[in-house]
C-alpha cells in the first residue's frame, strides 16, 4: 500500500432549517470553513440540485445524502477503488481499514464490508450497481437517477440510510453484477485488526 491515497472528508448537504435566516447563516458558516480547512463535500444530486441536510434520519434527506455522496464518488473520480462511510461518533483508523477492504477485496474487485454506521464498498461494486440502475427507465427521471424520496428506487421504504443503502446494494450486486465477497461483520474485525476505536 504504499501508493496509497486516502481522502477523508465531512458530506453535507445545503442546511434546510425550518428559519431561514438560520439557514443562510450556518449555510455561510459552512461554506466558509469548506474555505478554509478543505475538509467539506457538499453533496449534489444527479440534476445539480444541493441535497437538503436537516441531520433527521426520520425524512428521505440522509439517504439522499449517502446515496448521492456514493454516486458522485465513483461517477467523478475514476481512481477510487474503496468508499467507505462512518458516522461522526465512528473513529476509524484510515490506514487500517484501507488495508482491510484491499486486502480483502477478492479479484473480480466486488466487496461489501458492513458494520452498523461503519461500512465501505469496492468503487467497482458501486458502479456496477449505478450502471444498472441507470439500464432501468421505471427508474430514471428525466435520464438523471433521482433520490431516495422520490418513489422510483428500490428499497426506499427502509427505515435509515444504513438499512436501505445496505439493501440496496445488496439487492443490485446480488442479482445484476457480478457477486460480491460480503463481510457483514466487520465488527469481529474491529477486535482482531483495531480498525476503529
């Protein structure tokens, strides 16, 4: 791994207060910090639009944002081999869980690795699993892949993005690409490798 790359960074979507004057200014507290430290992605959908970020996982908006953070990284940046994703209360240790999702990561380069709020994919899974979904026109919205809420993808009715980010990967890599090796319990992992704290 010695030509290993890792970009950590904080996904957030537009603030979406009830207030708006809350709004605009965390909105500009946000955007100045992204500025400044470079440590911020803000999350788009397919169609340009910026994804509300209200921090309730009861709405469609951290889906939303999970599955659009997902798609973006691997529609825009061709040399990501590995996504992973952890909740702010996860503390991972970036070079060890690299190490673990290459190491584990069988040759046709399909992997999920899941552990509650800590879960990562091979970017060649996730492609896979975009290509397809872009095949399906009961899914697409005007040729764009639409968010979750919108009622057109798959296992939307899961409660939590962990849930139906977990059952829709399954459900696409199981069934339209080629099968992925599944280490649905990262957690005895945490023990044996120290990949978080």
């Amino acid at each position: 791994m010695n030509d290993c790359h890792i970009f950590a960074t904080f996904v957030l979507g537009k603030y979406a207060a009830k207030k708006s004057e809350d709004n605009e200014a965390l909105n500009d507290q946000v955007n100045n910090e992204a500025q400044e430290k470079g440590d911020i992605t803000f999350v788009y959908e397919e169609n340009g639009t910026p994804v509300e970020d209200r921090g309730n996982i009861m709405d469609n908006n951290l889906k939303s944002k999970v599955f659009n953070w997902i798609r973006h990284m691997t529609d825009h940046h061709p040399g990501v081999t590995h996504i992973i994703k952890a909740d702010m209360d996860t503390y991972p240790f970036p070079g060890r869980a690299a190490q673990w999702f290459v190491d584990n990561t069988p040759e046709n380069g399909q992997l999920l690795g899941w552990q509650g709020q800590f879960y990562g994919f091979s970017a060649g899974s996730i492609r896979c699993m975009f290509q397809q979904m872009r095949k399906d026109p009961k899914i697409l919205q005007n040729g764009k892949l639409p968010s979750p809420g919108s009622g057109r993808l798959p296992c939307e009715d899961k409660f939590g993005e962990d849930h139906f980010i977990a059952s829709l990967t399954h459900e696409y890599l199981t069934q339209h690409c080629e099968k992925p090796a599944i280490h649905m319990d990262v957690d005895s992992l945490k023990v044996h490798e120290n990949l978080y704290r």
